[in-house]
C-alpha cells in the first residue's frame, strides 16, 4: 500500500505549483498577438511582486504544518519549490513557446533563486522563534 503523502508534502508540492501558476496566469493578460501590451521593465517588476506575494502566502501556510526541524524542511521546500518552477517554466516558455535557454536562465530562471531564499530565511526564523530566542540585537 502505497504511503499517503503527510500534510507538509501535499502543501509543499501544492505550494510549488502555485509558485509557478499565480504569475503565469497574471501575466496572461499583459500579452497580446503582438507580444507584451505593456513596457518590459514594468512587467518584470509586476510579476517579482505577485511571485513574492504568493510565495510569502504560500510559505506562512507551509509553515503551520510544520512542528519541527524548521530549517530542514524549508531547505528541501526551497529546493522542491525551485526546480519545480524551472521544469514548468523549461516545458512552457523554452518548449512551447520556443523562448532560447540562454535566454531564459538570463532574463527569468536566474530570478527563481529569490524562492529558496525566502523559504529558508523563513525556516531559520521559524526555527529560532522555535527555541524562545528573544531576538537580541
């Protein structure tokens, strides 16, 4: 009988398509025939700020299933997260919408590194507010 995945794993792996889904379903209107509707810059801007925002979501709800070894789980949700937004993005932007790897890793994947990030800083905080550290300065 195969093992029921616990509630960290389903909201991990939830949490990895999510990362990817919300800024590709945002960016949907930003694009016409012709390509981008509106300036590059500003569009690079907008989807750092929607993929942030639903990583900080995604990672406060991780983080309730999570009781113990903070750290460990926020590096192997940071890693999940991370290659899982690459392969989605490698099968859609590079596959079918035929976008140059180089390219990519340049203008979009190298941006992907700010999810590990931010998942484990969240980890060391969550691991050290874990323990009562008062947080001296």
């Amino acid at each position: 009988m195969p093992h029921p995945l616990t509630s960290t794993w389903r909201c991990r792996l939830v949490g990895a398509f999510l990362t990817w889904l919300v800024p590709f379903v945002c960016a949907i209107p930003f694009y016409g025939p012709d390509g981008l509707l509106i300036d590059q810059q500003l569009f690079k801007s907008l989807m750092i700020v929607v993929g942030s925002i639903t990583a900080a979501i995604l990672i406060v709800r991780l983080f309730r299933t999570i009781e113990r070894n903070y750290i460990r789980e926020a590096i192997i949700t940071g890693i999940v997260w991370l290659l899982a937004n690459w392969v989605l993005d490698l099968i859609v932007l590079v596959g079918l919408l035929g976008m140059t790897l180089p390219d990519y890793a340049t203008q979009i994947g190298l941006r992907y590194l700010v999810i590990p990030v931010m998942v484990i800083v969240a980890g060391v905080v969550a691991e050290e507010t874990g323990k009562g550290k008062t947080g001296d300065v």
